[in-house]
C-alpha cells in the first residue's frame, strides 16, 4: 500500500476523499472505512516510507466515520459464465477477422 502511496503522491486528504467517494456510491459503508481507519491508525511509525501519510489518513477517517452509513443491499445476480465466455469468444474472433482483413 505504501508504494502505491509514494508512487502517486497521495495524501491523507486524497485518500479521504476517495473513501468518500465509494462510500457515496454505496460500495462500501461505515463497517469498511471503520476498518480501514483501524488498519491505517494501526501501522508502526516508520514501518514504511509511506506509513506516516496512511497513519494521518486513518487518524482523519477516525474522526469522520459518524458520517457514514452503511451500503444498500445489493441484489444476488448470478452471472452464466458459459454466455458470457461465447460471447466472448465471437467478439475476439470479430476482432481477429477484421485485424486480418485490414492487414490485407
């Protein structure tokens, strides 16, 4: 998680923005970020480059978690794979014949 941090340049007000941001999209609720909180809060100073950034993080979360509901049930859906896979399998074959026939 700490390259992830350093790569992007993320800070803790970036990082609460985007959990408030799948909160808002019913994604995940108040059980999540509450974890996230404690798992960020938890990390030992100094234990990686980017572990002060995530400690901030997770300090500021704690202290905005009464904001959050939870997400809304979502329905089961079952997905037919076997569709999905020849569906698949006819747009790759679509795609191969028209990179052929362009080539040509």
């Amino acid at each position: 998680g700490a390259e992830i941090v350093l790569g992007n340049r993320f800070n803790p007000e970036a990082l609460l923005a985007s959990v408030h941001d799948i909160v808002r999209r019913g994604f995940v609720g108040r059980r999540t970020a509450d974890a996230l909180a404690v798992a960020a809060q938890g990390l030992e100073e100094g234990a990686s480059p980017g572990a002060a950034v995530l400690r901030a993080f997770g300090t500021q979360l704690g202290r905005e978690l009464h904001a959050f509901g939870e997400p809304p049930p979502r329905a089961h859906v079952d997905i037919d794979y076997a569709s999905l896979f020849e569906a698949e399998q006819r747009r790759a074959r679509a795609a191969k014949a028209r990179a052929v026939w362009r080539r040509s």
